[in-house]
C-alpha cells in the first residue's frame, strides 16, 4: 500500500459524510477503506476502526496482506481531544511509509450553526486550521445567512482551505479529493521542507508548555 492516500475526515453531527464519501467512490476500484472512530458503529466489509496504541503516540490502522487501495479514509473522533489525534496522525506518517497525506475534509452540518453549542466557533477555528477543504450539509433558508458569515469569516482571515455547500446537485468529488494541499497548518507536510516555525512543536494548537499542557486548547462542544 506504498503511498496510499490518507484522507482525514472530521464531521459535526449530523452530517452523514460515511454515506456521502461511499456514494462518491462506489464505483472506485479497487475500492478505497474506510477506518472509523473507535466510537462509530457502521456494518460493512470495507469499513474497520482504528485505534491509539497505549502511548497515544500514534494512531493503529488494521492492515492485512490481501488490503490494496488507492486511497483510505481515517475518520476522526468527535470525543477524542482534536490535538492529540492530530499528534498521532503525525506519528503514523513518520512511522511508515505506507501512506501519503491526502486531503483533510471537514463537514459541518447547517442546522447546528442556527442554534449552536458552546464554543463552536472557536472548535471551528481549530480544525479549519488543519482542513483543505470546508463542506457544509443541510443548508436551508434558516441557515443560508450562517454558513455565509463562516465562508466570509476565513475569506477575510485568508485562509487557503476551500469550501463547498453539498446538496443534491452533482458535487465535484474529484476537486474536493484532490491531495493538492490547501491547509493553513504545514503539520502534515514533511519537516525537511518546514522552518522551525511551521513545525508541529511550534503549532498554534499543538504547542505544549513547559509542563506538557497545551498553549491552547481546542474545545469540544460536543463532549457533553
């Protein structure tokens, strides 16, 4: 599986992104593998769970000798800490070199910006931190204004990652797809091409203080 795509995906409820992202490669062959939070119970012969070894250092893809694809999905946790994950994605890359990074897809589902939880935005600016590409779900007269406040709010701060509302027209699945990097984090990228500064050590949210907490920590509004 040497260079296999790793596409990270993470969703706020609601979304379904699972079912949109197999619908869109349903007649991929061979068929790409989905690896699921540990949290997520979904049937199905491509799908499987990933796990963090028991140092959290990095994170266990179940690998078999027959498994061959072009690209792989990691879904990540809504109840895990967002830093650690990343932490341990970044772990995987320098423990193989099995895969290659993809394209970091971040789904928000609408409905929630109408009526949102505690600390969703600055959630939101933490992973939109990490994403190339922002897609929006559910999208109705009541949230239409919602979404467009996000879209303008990192158009202004310049961020690179783009952004797309799904809905029942034909969706560019292949421009979304595309491993070209529009991420305003350089974590993923390899250090032998990284000042000091874009270093995952030196990362707004990855950052630890002297005592190994955090500079910054992400929120969860989803935790409780």
């Amino acid at each position: 599986m040497s260079g296999t795509l790793l596409h990270l995906i993470l969703e706020t409820p609601g979304c379904n992104a699972f079912e949109l992202l197999k619908d869109a490669t349903m007649e991929d062959s061979p068929p790409p593998i989905f690896y699921l939070p540990p949290e997520c119970k979904v049937d199905g012969k491509q799908e499987r769970h990933w796990k963090q070894d028991e140092s959290s250092e990095t994170i266990e893809l179940s690998l078999s000798g027959e498994d061959h694809s072009d690209e792989c999905f990691l879904f990540l946790s809504q109840m895990i800490d967002l830093a650690d994950q990343i932490e341990a994605i970044i772990g995987l890359f320098n423990q193989t070199d099995n895969f290659s990074m993809g394209r970091f897809l971040f789904f928000i589902h609408a409905p929630l910006l109408h009526e949102p939880p505690e600390k969703l935005t600055d959630w939101i600016d933490a992973v939109a931190h990490f994403s190339d590409v922002m897609l929006f779900t559910g999208r109705n007269n009541q949230n239409s204004s919602c979404i467009q406040t996000i879209q303008d709010r990192y158009s202004n701060m310049r961020f690179p990652m783009e952004s797309f509302i799904l809905g029942k027209k034909t969706i560019p699945w292949a421009r979304i797809l595309d491993p070209t990097p529009r991420r305003l984090s350089h974590v993923f990228d390899s250090s032998e091409l990284l000042d000091s500064d874009e270093l995952p050590e030196n990362d707004r949210y990855l950052q630890k203080l002297p005592g190994g907490d955090r500079a910054r920590d992400i929120p969860n509004p989803f935790s409780s």
